[in-house]
C-alpha cells in the first residue's frame, strides 16, 4: 500500500486535501487540545492530518507522501511497529488510514500502548474491511462519541483500562 501512496505522492493533496481538512475540522471541535500536548499522527501522508496547536509527531511507511511533509516531526515508520515508549502521548489520531494498515489489531494494540487516553480514528466507512476494523476498535477502546462525517466514521475514543478515566 505505500508504494502505491509513493505513486500517487504529487496529486494526493490536489485530491484529498479539502476532504480531509473538514475531518480535521470535526476531530478538533470535538476533542480537547492543550498546547503542552504531545500527538501522534498514524499515517500522516502529507501532513494534511497532523495540523493541531500542539507538538505533532508523524508516522507514515510512505516515503514519497513523506517527501512532499513539510511538518518538522516525522518518522518513517508503521502502526504495526511505532518506535516510542509506552505512553508516550495525549492524543493519537489516525485520519482515513486504518483500512491501509496489513495487520489492523496488532496496529491497535501498539496505538493503545504508546497512547495515554485519547485516541481519534477516521475510518473510510467504504472501506472492505470496516466490520473488522469497528469490531477491533470496540476490543480493544471504549468509544466516547461516534459522528459520521461524509465517507467516514470518526470514533473518539478513551483507552479502557486508564487509571484517571474521569472524561
Ligand atoms: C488516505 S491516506 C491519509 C493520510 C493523512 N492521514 C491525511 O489525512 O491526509 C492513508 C495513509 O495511510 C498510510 N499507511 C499505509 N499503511 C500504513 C501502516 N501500516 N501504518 C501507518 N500508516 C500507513 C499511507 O501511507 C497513507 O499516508
């Protein structure tokens, strides 16, 4: 699936960038962000999706869309295997990229592990493996809110075993 994301690198903004932006806009209206908050962007292509008024950091296996992201925080890496501590973050956010990813459960599990309490997931409800994926999310998260927002379904999403879930 990267190289064909490396293929399509130019024209991915051209396409998608108004799209995305307005999931960008419902995930912000709808999570609470502090500027001393640290986030990761699964799957951040161009950076479209990592555009938060706090530090972002962006993971995409897509060299060619990373090229062409100018964000200063982004590293060459998939779901499946992040290279961060336990923990490590606020908020992770994944836009429109789950149904990309060759092994969505064990890609879950490492988003729960390097994530404190807040996750965010744009899911294309196209997408073949949507049953999959909602059924991987309800394992393995506890779903705050659900919007359906033109192609996708935005989950916002607590982890279920967090000590301080007061929200
Ligand atoms: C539709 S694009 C979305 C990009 C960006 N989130 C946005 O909103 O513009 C899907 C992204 O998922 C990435 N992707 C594919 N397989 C992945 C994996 N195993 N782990 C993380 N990202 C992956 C692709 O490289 C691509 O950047």
């Amino acid at each position: 699936m990267e190289d064909y994301y490396s293929q399509i690198s130019k024209s991915y903004n051209e396409l998608h960038k108004e799209e995305q932006l307005k999931k960008l806009a419902v995930i912000k209206k709808n999570i609470e962000i502090k500027n001393s908050d640290l986030l990761l962007d699964v799957g951040c292509g161009t950076g479209i999706s990592s555009q938060f008024n706090c530090k972002v950091i962006g993971i995409d296996p897509s060299i060619g869309l990373l090229r062409l992201n100018k964000k200063r925080n982004k590293i060459l890496a998939k779901a499946e295997n992040l290279p961060f501590k336990n923990n490590a973050f606020d908020i992770v956010v994944s836009v429109t990229a789950l149904h990309n990813f060759d092994n969505i459960e064990k890609a879950l599990k490492e988003i729960k592990r390097v994530g404190k309490n807040k996750f965010v997931f744009s899911v294309l409800k196209k997408s073949k493996r949507i049953s999959r994926i909602k059924t991987q999310i309800k394992k393995n998260f506890k779903i705050k809110k659900m919007i359906e927002k033109e192609e996708d379904i935005l989950f916002f999403l607590r982890n279920k075993n967090y000590i301080n879930n007061y929200d």
